[in-house]
C-alpha cells in the first residue's frame, strides 16, 4: 500500500498533466481549449523563471519593451502583464535571498529614501484631492518602485555566473529594444491601427495627419527616450575595442540607424537635445579618441535620415523645420515653441506663490494633472518643478540627491580598470546627463517602462568590479 502511493505521489504531475492534455483535445470549443491551455502555459513559465534567478528580468523586459498595454479601465494607458513579472520577481527574490550582498550603497540608499518621500506623499494627496485620486498616486508610486527594484536586484542581488554575462544580458537588451524600435518604424510607416491606451499625438502634413511613432508604448517621448539611451551605448560603444562592448561595430552601426529613424519619427526635440548633450559630454571625456568615432555615429545617423528622406519626404522636411524652427523663434515665441509649457508653468509658480505652505511637502505625488485642487489641472512638463509641487522641497532635494548618487556612481565606474564596468558607467554618466536635461521639458521619472532599463545598467556600474563577469 506505501508503495502505491509513493509511486503515485511520483506520478502526480504527469498524470494530471495527461488528463489536462486529453481535456484539452476532446473540447471541442477552441475558446475553452485557449483557456485551458493559459494555466499549462503560466505555470511552465513559472517554473522556469523560478528555476535561475536572473530569468523574471528576460521576461520582464521582453514583456516591458515589446508587449502593448491591454484594454482595460486601469490608469491612463490600458492594463499591462509587465508589472505582474516584476511581483515574480520579488518572489524570486526572496528564493534566492541567501545570496543577496549588502544593500548599503549610496545609490540604493538614495533610490530608498525618495521611494520613501513620494509613498509619504501619498496621505497628501488623499487629504487635498480625495481617495481616488490617491489611489492613483499610490499605483503610480509602485510602478516606479518596480525600477528600483531592478536596480536593488542589479547592483546588490544574485549575480548570473559565467564569463561576459553582464554583457550577454547588455545585448539581449539591445535586441529587444531594437525590435521595439523596429516595430515603431513600421508602425508610423504603415499607420497600423492605435494600440490601446495610446496618446493623441499627431504630425500634420500636406498628405494628411499621421499618428507619431510610438511603437508598443503610450507616447511618442517614451520611445524617443528608449532610442537616445540606445543611441548613447552606440555611441560609448565606437571609442572602445571590440572585447570591450556587447555587440560588434556592424551590430552598433546597424542598430544605430533603427533607432535613429525611431526617434526621427517619434517627432520629439527634447530627446534629440538629450542626445545631443550626451554627445557632448562624451566627447568631453573621450576627447583624444574624438574624430573617428563621432564620423562614425554621424554616418549612421545621416543613413537614418536619409532612409527618412527617402520613404517619407514631407515628414523629414516637417521634421528638419520643426527643430530649425525651434531655434529660429525662441526668443519671439517661447511659449509656443515650447508647446504651452511655460503657461503651465506659471500656472504652479503662481500656486507656490500663493500657498508657499505647499512648497514643504507638497500636494501629492502625480496628482496635478487629475485634480484641481490648485486651481485647475495642468500638466507640468517637468520633472523638478512637478516634484516641488507635488512632494514639496523634500521630494525635490531627496530626488537631486538621488541624480547625484547616479552620476557620481557612473562617473566612478567609467573610471573603473574593469572594461565592462567602465563601459556601463560611461553609459550612463552620459545619457543621464542627457536625461537630466531633458527633464527640464518633462517628467522623466513617469516613463516606468523605460526606467527599468536604464537603471539595470546603472545597478550593473555600480556592482563591485569583481562581480562582472
């Protein structure tokens, strides 16, 4: 009798397993057959991802980068699995907490500390605009924690063994976004029907209105933001050898021109501009190794926008003119060139002025643009001046802080004598330079499908030199 039940304790998987299967064939519904299938397939995935600790971050991003949001009354953009695999990662962090180092880095500390702030800012938000509306800060709250998470796992969790796997994963990230930025391309081309959730922004020209390319995310900055940061590792990439990078020089050059003809249609200046200063301070640091590499970034962008040029003529010259444009009547017209921002802008110093009280804690994190308790929704466009409204002086300095941490760590590892450290640490010293521009004009800290990204790579400077293998 022990007997049989051990071997049928043996045999419990399979079996059920079988019967499963044999369900599933004499359905004869194809719907319910998908339907029984959904639980077989989730729990395979499970298992595997559950099975390596560095496997929730491949699903999380191939879901993050590639996966469109679903149709749902959730937030403003539809519902999204990718948030499900970051809870998977927590789980899979907790299995594998034996082999977790010391936390006690000034960056995971300063990330902690402004998690912290905004999570505190939420009671604000709930006693000025109502429990809706702080329900809505507290999901917006966890969807940035869900990219610190990412950079609490890169920088301090268990590392994947195995020559060259920082890189490894550094080139699964290129691919993935590559084709995301691919998608995009063909999606602006061919004008596929909006996904759901997607933002109402539109080029117009002469042939008619076009959506701007947004590829699999809400709007078209988000995708612009994605393509400068990969732009910037091809960048990084052409002042180092071979055995120092991802991905060979064809792959880079290849890559670099599908991502400059996604931000070219993406139709956003303020990427370009971050770009741009990323370029600069590159240059800065790699002045001796400056000529032949920038000839080299510059020839792949001109591709991109001759490709442009050739496909869509009337969109490249609307582009080309919107960014002459903006140098050419600034000083005449800054409100418009700026697309209205600086009546928002006074709109809140105007708030400030008037109730400095707020100024100390703020009003609530991510509220501004769905309450009117100063007054009138409005949309900051900016990430400092939206967290002095919104979390007051505290969210506003812990966030400096934290840019600080962020720059000081990845100038610190550009410097590393470790080739794959310093390759990640002038990453992203040189976007987030970039990015720390470019939060001038908008709220950066929102895009919880790009962060996640760049702050993995950040974790990955920031890891002891020791530790990348």
């Amino acid at each position: 009798m022990n007997s049989l039940a051990e071997a049928f304790g043996k045999n419990v998987v399979p079996l059920a397993l079988g019967l499963w299967a044999g369900a599933i064939a004499l359905v004869p519904d194809n719907s319910v057959k998908i339907l029984l299938v959904v639980p077989v397939a989730l729990a395979a995935l499970l298992c595997w991802t559950a099975l390596r600790h560095h496997r929730w971050l491949i699903v999380f991003f191939v879901s993050l980068l590639l996966l469109p949001p679903l149709p749902g009354p959730l937030g403003d953009s539809g519902v999204h699995v990718a948030p499900l695999f970051a809870v998977l990662g927590l789980f899979v962090g907790l299995m594998w907490a034996t082999e977790w180092r010391s936390g006690a880095h000034p960056l995971c500390i300063s990330a902690a500390v402004f998690l912290a702030v905004l999570l505190e800012s939420v009671a604000f938000a709930a006693l000025y605009s109502g429990w809706q509306i702080a329900i809505g800060s507290l999901l917006r709250v966890a969807l940035f924690a869900v990219g610190a998470y990412v950079l609490f796992f890169s920088l301090a969790g268990p590392v994947e063994s195995g020559p060259g796997s920082s890189f490894r994963f550094a080139r699964f990230l290129f691919w993935t976004a590559f084709a995301s930025a691919l998608f995009a391309c063909v999606d602006f081309y061919y004008q596929l029907p909006a996904l759901a959730g997607s933002g109402e922004q539109h080029v117009w020209l002469e042939e008619g209105v076009f959506r701007r390319a947004q590829g699999v995310f809400y709007d078209a900055s988000t995708l612009g933001n994605l393509c400068t940061f990969f732009l910037v590792m091809v960048v990084v990439s052409l002042f180092r050898d071979q055995e120092q990078v991802p991905c060979s020089r064809r792959v880079m050059m290849l890559g670099g021109i599908v991502f400059s003809a996604a931000l070219i249609f993406s139709y956003s200046r303020a990427s370009v501009a971050s770009l741009f200063v990323a370029i600069c301070v590159l240059a800065l640091v790699r002045a001796r190794s400056l000529r032949r590499s920038i000839l080299v970034f510059c020839t792949t962008v001109a591709l991109a926008a001759a490709g442009v040029r050739f496909a869509l003529p009337s969109f490249s010259a609307s582009y080309w003119d919107r960014i002459a444009g903006s140098f050419r009547y600034f000083w005449y017209a800054p409100d418009n060139v700026l697309s209205g921002r600086l009546t928002h802008w006074k709109v809140l110093i105007d708030f400030l002025r008037d109730q400095p009280w707020h100024s100390l804690f703020g009003v609530g994190y991510k509220t501004l643009p769905y309450s009117d308790f100063i007054g009138t929704t409005v949309i900051a466009d900016n990430t400092y001046l939206s967290l002095l409204v919104e979390t007051g002086l505290v969210g506003l300095a812990a966030f400096i802080v934290l840019n600080i941490a962020i720059l000081r760590t990845g100038w610190r590892a550009a410097r590393s004598s470790a080739p794959q450290t310093a390759f990640f640490g002038e990453w992203i010293f040189c976007f987030w330079c970039g990015e720390i521009v470019q939060m001038l004009s908008g709220d950066l800290i929102t895009y919880w499908r790009v962060l996640p990204v760049y702050f993995w790579v950040l974790g990955a400077a920031a890891r002891p030199s020791d530790e990348i293998t």
